[in-house]
C-alpha cells in the first residue's frame, strides 16, 4: 500500500506540473509586469490648479480700481466677499512669511512665500490656522474670512507682490 501511495503522489505531481509547464512562477511574472508597465511621475507632488484663494467664491471687487480713499490711489488686490468663517486656502505651496494681528488697515493677515518667488497677502481674517515659517501646499487651509481691520464687511483682501514687497508694490493677482 505504501508502493501504490507514492505511485499516486507522483502521478499527481507529474499531472500538476504539466498542466502549468507553460506559466510562470507568481514572483517571475509579477516582476514581468512591473518592468513593462511605465512607472507615473508622482501627480500628487503636482499642486492641483486652486481656482480661488477662497473656495467657491470669485472676485467680488477687482484690483486696479481707482480709488482716492486708498494711499496707493487704486484698489491694490482683489477682493473675495463671502460669510465670516469661509476657508480660505494656499494658492500655491510655499513657506509662510508672516502670519499675525499687526496688519493695521489690513487687519489680521498671512503672508505666503511661494514657490513661484511671488509674495501672497491673505488680509482681514478672522482666523489664522498657520504660524510663520510653516510650510505649506496649494489648497491648505490658512485661515478664515472677517472683518478685521479697515472694512465694510467680511472678506478677502488678497494681494500678489514680489518677495519682499510692500504696500503699493503689486500686481493684478495671478499664480
């Protein structure tokens, strides 16, 4: 009986073998697809395209608009008008410059070092949930709209200025 068991393993093994003699072992082809299948560039490290520095708001009072009461005589950003407490978010990744309550008319403001050189002025909010010198990606929240400073009502006041630049020394937002 031991004779016919070992006979029948054998026939078994023999059957098994032959059935798969044409596949490849698992790891073999797994390496296979690996090297045939082209490897993505990392898209996550890509920042999305952020739309508005305010989520599903759009300017509600553009840069440029000659104004007397303003010291530079034009309006020197774009205003974002929406509810006290809307998110608002990096337009592109960068290094926090600056984020404190000593804006004066600005109120409450951030400052973003972008990847871009470009300096971004997030002014009036009501909340700042970054501290200077954080680093931080296109989309992530940096605070929340108010009415700080000198306003008539809660928004963004959002500036796009050379690194370094001060007040006056913009251009129309773009990133």
């Amino acid at each position: 009986m031991k004779r016919n068991m070992s006979f029948a393993v054998l026939i078994l093994v023999t059957v098994f073998l032959s059935c798969n003699k044409n596949e490849k072992p698992a790891t073999e082809a797994q390496d296979e697809e690996i090297a045939q299948t082209p490897v993505p560039v990392q898209e996550e490290a890509v920042a999305a395209r952020v739309a508005s520095p305010v989520p599903g708001y759009g300017v509600s009072y553009k840069y440029g608009i000659k104004d007397p009461r303003y010291a530079a005589g034009y309006h020197t950003g774009d205003d974002y008008a929406s509810p006290k407490g809307s998110k608002v978010v990096a337009v592109l990744d960068g290094t926090i410059a600056w984020s404190n309550n000593n804006g004066g008319a600005y109120g409450t403001w951030i400052g973003l070092r972008a990847t871009n050189g470009r300096d971004y002025v997030y002014c009036h909010l009501s909340v700042r949930s970054v501290s200077t010198g954080a680093k931080v990606v296109a989309g992530q929240k940096l605070g929340e709209v108010g009415a700080t400073g000198n306003v008539t009502g809660p928004h963004l006041h959002f500036e796009d200025r050379p690194k370094g630049g001060g007040y006056g020394q913009v251009r129309k937002p773009t990133w």
